[in-house]
C-alpha cells in the first residue's frame, strides 16, 4: 500500500521515524506544513517532521493547505500535523490519526498538555479514523497507561509513541476495526501565552502540574523580583505565606501559593540557560523576595 503521512511537530517526527524502523510501514510522501518564522531571531524554521523525512530519504511537500492537493496514495497517517482536514482530501481514502489522549477526553490540539494541568492520573494513546468532526471518529485502537506524579509532557508523549505508533501501524495495514467513542466529549484548546503565566494564588500541586504540562517544550513563566523566568521543573512541598512570597538560602528556592508551596528545581533566567535553582541562586547578590 502506498501511505502518505500527514505531520509537522516533533511529536509526528517521532511517529515517522518509529512507523519506518520499527514498524516497516512504506511511506510514500510525507506531507508537512511550510517554514514558520520562530525563536528570537524568527528565522525560518523546520519543521520536524521535515527533518526526519529528509533523513530518511523519503519525499517531502510542504503544503500551506494540503487537503486541496490529496497524495495519490490508498490510505493516510495523521500525526500532530496542524491543519483541519476537510474534502477533498477527507473522504479520499482512509486517514488515521494517532491522538495522545483517553478519548473522547480532551479531543483537540494539546491532549498532554491539558491532561497534564488538570491533574489527569492516566491518558492513552488513541488511533482514530478522522471524520469531519473535530477527533471525534471510530476508534481502531487504543492503550491506556498512568501518568506519575513526576511525568512531564516529554515523557508523556515518548510513553504515547512507544503504545500508540504499533497501533497505527495496524491500523494502516487493514488489521483493525472501528468502535464508536463512548462517554463525554472534553476540549484540549490550543496553549495560548495566558496558559504559560503562573498564577500563585493557586495551590501549589496545580502550579506544579502547570510546570509539568509545559516542559520540556515551552516552559511556564514567572518573574523573581525583577527577572522574568521559565520554570522547568518544580514540586509542590507543604509550606505557608502569603502567595508570591520567596523563601531562598544557597541551595532551594521555594515560593508560597494560595496552597502549600512551589518547590523550583530548574529554571532558565531570560537569555540565559537553564539551570538549577542552586546556579541561579549564587548567580545573584541577594535572592528574590517576590515572584509574580
């Protein structure tokens, strides 16, 4: 069968590479989106899943609108590609699509991220068939696993892909069935910058699974005194004060919340790396007092 596969993020660069090693699947074309200005510079940049096709030598197109040119191909592989499919490429020929989600929870374009915020214990891998509504189509396979207290959105995803791409690749040689999704619908809306901004009247377990839902990738956003900051990896602890309030000595860097606490393990100062709290901390003369 010739497979076209549809992907843009580094999320679909892993799928790629794991339905072409491991899973021997032909892929015929791999359809991306086009270079996106990005980073401080916003230089044309990428995307990844363009990076892994070219390295493993298959075609490329990157379409600004892919579903008015479908690939000439029997069946399709979706993965984080960032584009509505509608006619005529939807109704071409089957087009599954690897969702990191327990469907029908958290339908839409960030799965991981919002299960992560909302305190979600477990998730799954989900492939789908896509129909015209929004992640709704029959399921053709699906593994759940747990999410840990200390899993990030890194880890969560490597955890879909290892369950998830076997699945796909059944699913795109004809070995499975659809089941209709069961229960109630919620949305996984896309991460906007107000997502990325830590509110510290919250408790300290949300704040931490906010940090969580946003590493390794785009980070969550505070400010010591006068320094804006990307948290990357914290925990919540028992501890009191008013919110906001930073407790340092040379080695932790702990800030009270509307609940408990916000342990800070890594950050990264603005234009600067990231590092530990520690490294932070004896980067400076005096520690914050207040993060907002």
């Amino acid at each position: 069968m010739r497979i076209a596969f549809f992907g843009t993020s580094a999320f679909a660069a892993g799928a790629l590479e794991r339905l072409v090693r491991e899973d021997g699947i032909e892929i015929a074309v791999v359809v991306s989106q086009p270079d996106r200005p990005a980073g401080r510079g916003r230089k044309a940049a990428t995307p990844p899943a363009v990076k892994a096709a070219r390295a493993l030598g298959l075609p490329v197109v990157q379409e600004e609108c892919a579903s008015e040119a479908p690939p000439d191909v029997a069946a399709g592989a979706v993965v984080a590609f960032g584009q509505i499919l509608k006619p005529p490429l939807l109704g071409a020929y089957p087009l599954f699509n690897l969702h990191p989600s327990l469907l029908p929870r958290w339908r839409g374009a960030a799965p991981i991220e919002r299960a992560l915020m909302a305190g979600d214990r477990e998730t799954a891998a989900a492939v789908i068939e896509l129909v015209a509504e929004l992640d709704a189509g029959p399921i053709h396979g699906l593994e759940r696993f747990p999410i840990a207290p200390d899993d990030d959105a890194g880890a969560v995803a490597e955890r879909a892909l290892d369950l998830g791409v076997p699945l796909l690749a059944a699913a795109l040689r004809g070995e499975t069935s659809g089941r209709a999704q069961e229960g109630v619908p919620t949305y996984a809306h896309r991460i906007e910058a107000g997502d990325r901004r830590i509110d510290w009247s919250r408790p300290a377990e949300r704040i931490a699974d906010q940090v969580r839902a946003l590493s390794p990738h785009i980070g969550a956003r505070a400010q010591l005194d006068d320094v804006p900051v990307t948290l990357w990896r914290a925990r919540a602890v028992a501890g009191d004060g008013a919110a906001g309030t930073v407790r340092a000595d040379r080695m932790a860097l702990r800030i009270a919340s509307g609940a408990g606490a916000l342990e800070v393990d890594e950050l990264q100062p603005a234009g600067k790396r990231r590092m530990t709290a520690a490294e932070f901390l004896r980067g400076r003369q005096t520690p914050p007092a207040r993060a907002t």
